[in-house]
C-alpha cells in the first residue's frame, strides 16, 4: 500500500490528523510483519536498532543527492520504516530489563499505542511552540535533521546513555518519529 496515494479529507494545517493516518499504516504494517516475525526484534539491541534507522535515513538521503534509485522501495517507505523502528526502539528501552523475547500481540500493540500517543503529545506541544516551522522547511533538511538525531543517539549509546546537559536517547527517537511525519506529510501535500 503506498501512503501518499490514499486520498485523505484531512485539513492541510492539521499535523495530528496526519499522524493518525501514518500511525495507523505504520501500525498495520507492525501487526503483519508480528504476524511474519513474531517478536523476533526483541532480540535486538536498542544499538542494532539505531543502525537500522541510521541505513534507511542514509538511503533516503543518497536517493534525494542522486535524484534516482535503483531499489524498488520507495522513499516514503523508508520513512514509515522510521517510525516503526523507533517505536521498536523505544519500547527496548523500556523493556530492556525484560528477557522475555515472545509477547503476545496485545502486549505489543499496547506498547505500540502508548508510545505512539506520547510521541503525539509531544507533536502537539512542538507544534504550539514552534508554529509548525516544519512546514516551510525542506524534506531534504529533515532528513539532515534525522540523520544528526541518530548519530546523536549513537554517541549517547558510545557513552553508555551517559549525558551532561543533552536530552536522552528516548527524546531523541521521538524526534526522529516526528521528523519523518513531517517528511511524510510534504511529501504527500506535494503530490496534491
């Protein structure tokens, strides 16, 4: 199913409204690759995770400089993919005490909604503050921004989540999530 292709009635100034719509295929596409996989990513580290973000990150980044792509994964993909990921990632680090590698799917999806929600919350709060300024910048910047929140939380991880005066690495994946939204969001406007 491609993303930008479903034709929504959603208020164009509305970033929750988006979020909704996102969350819902990045949800579906997590209960039916749990169907797949199971919970095999339990085995992941929350290291393993941020290279997994960091490879689609870098992927999207290379396809805009080249203007081209040779894989037949699009890049609104890749930034649902994102999300999921990060998602994923901050559930670990929630659960990182856990041993338990098979959850049922209601325990992951509720882990899944709750995440989701704060990640929301947050959107709303940055939204108010900043104006929703996402809007006037570039799905390229974003992507920049993206990449620099990741090679932020690797050297969080390198320093063994010790920071100084930095937010964590769990604030940092929220981003993330709510940059590739916003990537997703001009990306579908655009084609409109």
């Amino acid at each position: 199913m491609n993303p930008l292709s479903i034709t929504t009635t959603y208020n164009p100034m509305d970033a929750t409204e988006y979020f909704d719509h996102f969350i819902n295929i990045c949800r579906d596409v997590f209960i039916r690759k749990n169907e797949d996989y199971g919970t095999a990513w339990r085995i992941l580290r929350t290291s393993s995770l941020t290279d997994q973000i960091y490879i689609k990150a870098k992927r999207i980044r290379t396809v805009q400089e080249a203007g081209l792509q040779r894989v037949e994964d699009e890049v609104d993909q890749e930034f649902l993919g994102i999300i999921n990921y990060c998602i994923i990632a901050l559930i670990q680090l929630k659960l990182k005490d856990e041993k338990t590698l098979k959850m049922s799917i209601s325990q992951v999806l509720d882990l899944f909604d709750k995440e989701a929600q704060e990640i929301k919350a947050l959107l709303g709060n940055k939204n108010h503050d900043y104006g929703a300024a996402w809007r006037e910048m570039r799905v390229s910047s974003m992507t920049d921004l993206i990449l620099m929140k990741i090679l932020r939380i690797k050297q969080i991880e390198d320093n063994e989540g010790k920071t100084n005066v930095s937010e964590g690495i769990d604030a940092n994946y929220q981003d993330i999530v709510n940059y590739a939204l916003f990537c997703l969001i001009q990306l579908k406007e655009n084609l409109t």
